[in-house]
C-alpha cells in the first residue's frame, strides 16, 4: 500500500490533476495498484483558504506520505502579492523542506507526434533526453537577495551559490541515471564567467572518477540553448543546476511537440518523490478544458517508476498514452495533420479506455 498527497494547485493544474485521478482510480480498481490518496492545497488557492501558499497541514501531511503528485501554481490574481506569500514560494518551499534537489525532466518525442514539433522531422525523430536539474539550490535560494534603495535608485539581487556537496549529489544523480541509459553525461554551466559554474565543473570532473563507464562532456548554457535546437539527439543526460535546469527544459519541451507532454520527478536521496507536469497554471487557457493533461498522466508513470517500484504499471500508463496518440485523438497543443481534437477530460477518458 502507498499513500499518495494530490496537490492539484491552481489554474491546469486542477484540470490536469482530475485526469490523472481517473488514471489513479482506474489502476486501483481493476490493477491492484494499492494507491490510498490524501488530497491538500498548495499555491494561490492555499492562499485563499488558509492565508499561506504552503499551510503547515500539507506540509504535515506530505511528511506523512510516500509521494505527491501535484498539478501547478500560479495566476495572474495573486501576482501582486508580497513575494513570500505568492504561489510559486509555495511550490519552492516545499522543494526545498522535502529536499528534492534531484529534479528529473525526459524529453521524449512521441513519433505519432514529429509534425507537431517545430522542428524538422529529422532533427527530433527518436528524441529521448533527460535533464538532471538541481532543484534546490543555486540562485533561486542564495542569499543575500532582495530589492532595496542603493544609490537613490532601486537595487536588486539575488546570489548565486553552490556548495560543492550539493553539486556532488545532483552529480550522483546524473551519473547513476546515464548508466542505466547511453551513458553520456553533458554537464552544463558557465564556468567561463561564473565562479559558481567553475567549483560546478571541478566537482563533476572529480566525481567522473567514481564512473568510468560514464563519459562526460561539458557544454556552457548558451551553446546548450542552441544545440538543442540544432541537434538535440547528440544530448543523452544533461545536468545542470536550478535555473539552467529550468529554461532548458522548456526549451526541450518544445522539441516533443507540446509543453503539455514533460512530466517530471523531484526526488529526495531516499527516493521520495514529488511528480508534476513541468508546465504551469496556463491561465491563458484556464477553465476551457482544452489543456494537454497527458505531461500530467505520465507523471503519475513516472512516479510508479522511481518512488514506488510498480514500473509494470508506468509501462501499462505509457503503452495508454502510446494507443491513444496512435488511434489520431489530440488536445490542441499536439494537433497533427489528420488529427481528431479532444478536450481536457476527452483525452483523461482515452488514456483510461486505453489501460488494458
Ligand atoms: P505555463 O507553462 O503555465 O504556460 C506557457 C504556455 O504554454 C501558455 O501559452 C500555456 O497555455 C501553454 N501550456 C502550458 N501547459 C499546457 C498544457 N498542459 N496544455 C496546453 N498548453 C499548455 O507558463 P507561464 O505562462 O509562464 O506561467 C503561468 C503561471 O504558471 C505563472 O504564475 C507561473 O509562475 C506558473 N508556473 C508554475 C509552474 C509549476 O507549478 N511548476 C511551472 C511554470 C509556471
Ligand atoms: C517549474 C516552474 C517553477 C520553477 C516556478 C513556478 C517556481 O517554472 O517548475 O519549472 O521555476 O522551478
Ligand atoms: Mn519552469
């Protein structure tokens, strides 16, 4: 029995979180997936009820559980609030309070997709990537940070820092997933201007050592950007740290055809596990049930995977995910030539027609 705290969030995310749910449930009633759920607030809509975008009470709960599956946060309503009380500090703090430095993004093109890529077919066909983003640390958390009247102006900052244990662990991380993959590692920093990057690239050349089936490459951030637009598929794991992590995986979102296809996994070193779409609230298209919810459905395979040893059932998630793609049904995000458009809670229902 594993006991899962669902944390839809705000915007998509309740929508996407609804459409995993019928997966969950589906899995439970006729699969023996053994999953008990716990359901909590987290984001704008925690804010709303309790007043804190992360309320003591989930934080208590998710203690008490073996994973979180959580949707997205954010929307243009809680925008102006003091930073500390905003929907993302929310998602961040509990990052950092379950320590999930270890933050696994695969971008994996689908071949029924290639023509929704805008990307040319051969530059993307047999895309399968994974990024290793450090989750928590570097400049999202470094202090000093602030904004402040320096000059008779305004100032801000923020501090870049890494101390070197916390690149050896996500470093751990990296190496021990490529082994199991191609076994290329491409650590990714800016070491030819920042000091931060150039410890970031001392440690990974030392914890090569340990793995000498591993081969490891280096790449600054900006040649990065633009090889994964040129050739992605030389990239087996990448690995970098939070902010890096967090652009580039956008960016390889895109080579996949849709932002609404990356799930994610953030772990901890004992394997627990928070798993979320890499998209967020999108309240551009909020409450018109037309949001991709399949980034989110794969998150639920990832989580079978890598927190809860049932990876028979991620594979049952991902061959659904597979036959309804093959049988032409597209939300609109991943619309190809030919393709029959579905709703949010359309596609929720394939996916879980297709579990067989
Ligand atoms: P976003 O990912 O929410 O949206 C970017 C674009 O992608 C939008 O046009 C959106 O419509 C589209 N999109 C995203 N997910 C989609 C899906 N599943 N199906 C179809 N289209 C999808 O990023 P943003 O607009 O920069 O941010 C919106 C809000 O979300 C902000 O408040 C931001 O802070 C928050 N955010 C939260 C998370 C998270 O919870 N992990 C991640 C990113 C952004
Ligand atoms: C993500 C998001 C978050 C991040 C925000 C919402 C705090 O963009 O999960 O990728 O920057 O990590
Ligand atoms: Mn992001």
């Amino acid at each position: 029995m594993s006991k899962v705290l669902i944390l839809p969030g705000d915007g998509i995310g309740q929508e996407v979180v609804i459409q995993a749910l019928k997966v969950i449930d589906f899995l439970n009633a006729n699969f023996n997936l053994g999953m008990t759920l716990e359901h909590g607030l987290i984001g704008g809509s925690a804010y709303d009820v309790t007043g804190s975008p992360l309320p003591q009470d989930t934080l208590d709960v998710a203690r008490k559980c073996d994973s979180i599956l959580l949707g997205a946060v954010g929307g243009y309503k809680w925008e102006s609030l003091l930073r500390d009380l905003r929907p993302e500090r929310g998602l961040l703090r509990l990052r950092a309070e379950m320590d999930l430095f270890s933050n696994l993004r695969p971008a994996i093109l689908y071949s029924q997709l290639i023509s929704a890529s805008t990307l040319k077919k051969e530059v993307v066909l047999g895309l399968d990537l994974m990024i290793i983003r450090e989750l928590v640390s570097g400049i999202y958390f470094g202090k000093p940070r602030g904004i402040e009247i320096r000059n008779g102006q305004r100032y801000g900052f923020n501090t870049a820092t890494y101390f070197e244990s916390e690149i050896r662990r996500i470093g751990h991380s990296a190496f021990k997933i490529a082994q199991l993959r191609n076994k290329r590692v491409c650590s990714v920093d800016k070491a030819n201007v920042l000091e931060v990057c150039e410890l970031w690239r001392k440690v990974m050349i030392d914890l090569a050592k340990d793995y000498p089936d591993v081969e490891l490459s280096h790449m600054y951030v900006d040649n990065v950007a633009m090889q994964l637009v040129r050739a992605p598929k030389q990239f087996d794991v990448i690995v970098t740290s939070n902010l890096f992590g967090d652009v580039l995986s956008d960016c390889a979102a895109m080579l996949t055809g849709s932002i609404g296809m990356l799930p994610s996994a953030s772990l901890n070193q004992y394997g627990f596990g928070m798993y979320e779409p890499i998209h967020g609230s999108a309240p551009d298209i909020e409450g018109k049930d037309i949001a991709n919810p399949l980034a989110a459905i794969l998150s639920v395979a990832m989580m079978l995977r890598y927190s809860l040893n049932q990876a028979h059932l991620a594979f049952k998630i991902e061959a659904a995910v597979n036959a309804v793609l093959d049988k032409g049904y597209r939300t609109l995000d991943i619309l190809t030539e030919g393709g029959m458009v579905v709703g949010t809670n359309e596609m929720g229902n394939l996916v879980v027609e297709a579990l067989v």
